[in-house]
C-alpha cells in the first residue's frame, strides 16, 4: 500500500496527468471514498513511521520534482509557493508521513478537478457541433462523478503533453492562440526583442510548427510551372523577424550601410545572399547566436499564415496593402501584418532564403531545406519597384534566376529565423 501510495504521489510532477475514475456497479458494497482514505492514511503512517528519515530525503525528491515541473512549465506562481512549503516543511520539522498523506490527498481533490473541467468543455463542444445525444450523455456521467459515484481504485495515466501544432488552413484567432500556448510551453515570449546596442532592437515573432499547401494551384491568377502545390510539415517552431532587417539594424551590427534610399528604419537592401551570411555570422557572435536565413518553406508558411489565398489578405491586393509599384521601399511595418504577426511579406523588398533554388520534388516533405548544391539562391515576397507587378508578390511566387550567391540589387533585402 505504501509503495502504491508513493507512485500516486510522484504522478503530481509529471505533465499532464489524466485520472480515469471507473463507475461503481454496486455502491452497496464498494466502501465510500472517505473510508477508502481514512485506511491509507493508517496503512501509511503505520509503514512511514518506521522509516521517517528514508521518507524525508523522499519528500526533498518530491519537492525537487515539482520545482523542476513548475520551471518547465514557466509557472512561477507555483515555483514560489512550493519553494515556500518546502522551506516550511523542514524548517519545522514536519513528520514526512503526514505531508505525503496531505498530498496525496490534494491530488485526488486536484485530479477530479480536472476531470470535471474536462467534460465540461466536452459537453460544450458537443453542443456547439450539434451533437445532443453525445452531449447528454457525457452530462450523465458528469453528474454521477460530482455525486461521488466512483470506484474506490483510482488509476493514473500520465501522457506527454500535446505539441503546439498548426495545420492550414486556420483562422487569426487560431494562430494567436497557438502562439500563447506556445510561448506558454516554452517560457519564452511571442515576441522577442533583442537589443543590438545603442537603443536598436532586432524584433522577433514566435511562429508555431504546422502543416500547410506550399505552392499554387493551377487556377490561381499568376500561377508559374515552379510552384506545384504539395504538403509540407515543419516540425519545429522557430522565430522569424517581424519585419525585414532594416538599415539601423543592419549598421548596428556591420558599421556601413549598403542600401542606396537610406532611413533607419527602412529595409536594408542592395546587399547579396553572401553579404547576408556575413551578417549573421557577426550577429551570432554579437549575442547568444542561433541566427539564420529562413528555409524556403518556413518563409511561405510564415507568409501564408494560415490562409491558402493567393495573398496573406485574400486574392487580390492594391497598393493600400502592400509597397509595389514605388519609387522607394517603405518603412517597414506601413502595410498590415498577417495572422502571425509579421509585416511586409509581401513586397517592400525581395528576402533572401537559405535554400538553393530547384524545382520541388513529387510528393509531401517534411522540415525540407533545398538541395546540397546549386546556382541560384531563393528570394521571396516581391519588390517595391515601380515595375513590379502585383502578382509577383504572391505568397507562392518564387525567384531564382541571376540570383547568384554575390548577385546585389537596390530590391534584396533580407529577414531572420532562430530556433527558440
């Protein structure tokens, strides 16, 4: 009984737990819940109280579990007070019995909790997809478990918490959502804000792993042979810039500033995949590193953001939405943002990829990064020049040709990733 009660107790740090509470068939003969306690907490004092010290250093393990829980789950509130009820315990030398019965008892008041809240949230979803009969009976059971008509064996499974994941197409609310939760899991925020000296910023927008369509269909207006839709999944979240590294940004880090327009806070450009490596290879050792060029992929689902129109607004686009057709580029950030958060992926200047550019292959990728070798880098988004033509922007368009490692223009630009 006492090993039981202890692996009971463990379950309160590991993610997740989900309690199943069987129904009683014959509540006549089942003891009640409060009997079932009043004989574990004997069992325990009786087998704990002949070994208090080997106890004690279990309750520090314990403690030390949840510590670690709380840290990984960002949760300081919780960090606090357990560090509190820690000092607490020892401090007064509490008995290690009575903690462990007192916690396991929290636990199972916990574990119904949540089991409660659960078919809750069932029942209206349920109602919300129209689905009355599902519904009435998870509400059955709900009252059955507030009533306290359940077994006296209570069994736990633990389950790995679920991965924050997009799958397109998918909604403003939904995208924002999957970033809290995201941000949430990985105590970091959603939008990150790295100081690059002197009052400059580098901003960067927290951006969910998901599945999505990457390409054009046949029937879209502007459509090109290299853009054959299949499905793509990244597997991994990663930060992308919110808008495209600007001249500020770009001085701070390399003492000049190539672009031919200048303003801080426009967009760099006349600047060369090559030159772009440069960049990142300084600013990586300027802070704790891990920065680079998207791949051709993460820019095209970060662009799209969950939509599968030919732009990140819908089919068409004017010069209210997104800088074409201009004498100059644009302070960055002038237009809208997408679902994500993020400015100007459309238009303004075109952004360098990592990848070399090719055909795509037949078939669904999963995290793909290009080919080995090539001649050409990938650049998206489309220009602000005078000249551009509107569908040039759309979020599958894709250039390659002349776009050599050392190629510069007054409409390259670029923008950063980094894995959280």
């Amino acid at each position: 009984m006492a090993h039981k009660l202890f692996s009971l107790v463990l379950m309160l740090v590991l993610p997740l737990p989900v309690v199943i509470f069987a129904f009683a068939g014959d509540e006549s003969k089942a003891p009640t819940p409060a009997e079932v306690m009043q004989k574990q907490i004997a069992d325990a004092i009786k087998v704990y109280g002949e070994k208090k010290e080997v106890y004690r250093k279990d309750v520090l393990d314990l403690f030390e579990r949840k510590e670690k829980f709380a840290r990984d789950k960002g949760d300081l509130k919780t960090l606090n007070l357990i560090k509190k009820e820690k000092d607490a315990f020892f401090e007064n030398g509490k008995d290690p019995t009575l903690f462990f019965v007192t916690d396991q008892k929290r636990f199972l008041e916990l574990a119904k909790l949540d089991l409660i809240k659960a078919y809750e949230k069932t029942i209206k979803d349920c109602l919300k997809m129209k689905l009355d009969v599902e519904a009435e009976g998870f509400s059955k059971e709900l009252e059955e478990i507030r009533a306290g008509k359940i077994k006296v064996e209570v069994k736990v499974e633990v389950m790995k918490a679920k991965p924050i994941f997009l799958e397109a197409p998918f909604s403003a609310v939904a995208a924002k959502t999957a970033q809290m939760e995201l941000a949430k899991s990985l105590n970091k925020p959603i939008e990150a804000k790295i100081d690059l000296g002197k009052g400059v910023k580098l901003e960067l927008v927290l951006i969910p792993a998901g599945k999505f369509i990457m390409g054009s269909p046949a029937s879209e207006v502007g459509h090109k042979d290299n853009e054959t839709q299949h499905e793509v999944t990244l597997t991994k979240p990663f930060y992308m810039g919110k808008y495209e590294v600007t001249q500020e940004q770009w001085q701070a880090v390399m003492g000049n500033n190539p672009s031919e327009t200048k303003g801080v806070r426009l967009p760099v450009n006349k600047v060369s995949w090559n030159d772009c490596q440069d960049y990142i290879k300084k600013l990586n050792g300027k802070t704790n590193g891990g920065y680079r060029l998207p791949s051709e992929a993460e820019w095209e689902y970060a662009c799209r953001a969950g939509t599968k129109t030919a732009y990140a607004f819908g089919n068409s686009i004017t010069k209210s939405d997104v800088s074409f057709g201009k004498d100059s580029t644009m302070v960055v950030g002038s237009y809208k943002n997408n679902f994500f958060g993020l400015y100007d992926m459309h238009g303004n200047v075109l952004e360098f990829c990592q990848d070399w550019f090719e055909s795509y292959p037949v078939g669904s990728e999963i995290d793909p990064h290009g080919p080995p070798i090539g001649q050409a880098k990938v650049v998206r988004g489309g220009s602000y020049h005078k000249n551009t033509n509107p569908l040039f922007t759309r979020s599958a368009m894709r250039f390659g040709a002349g776009r050599s490692p050392s190629n510069s223009d007054i409409d390259l630009g670029f923008r950063l990733v980094k894995t959280p």
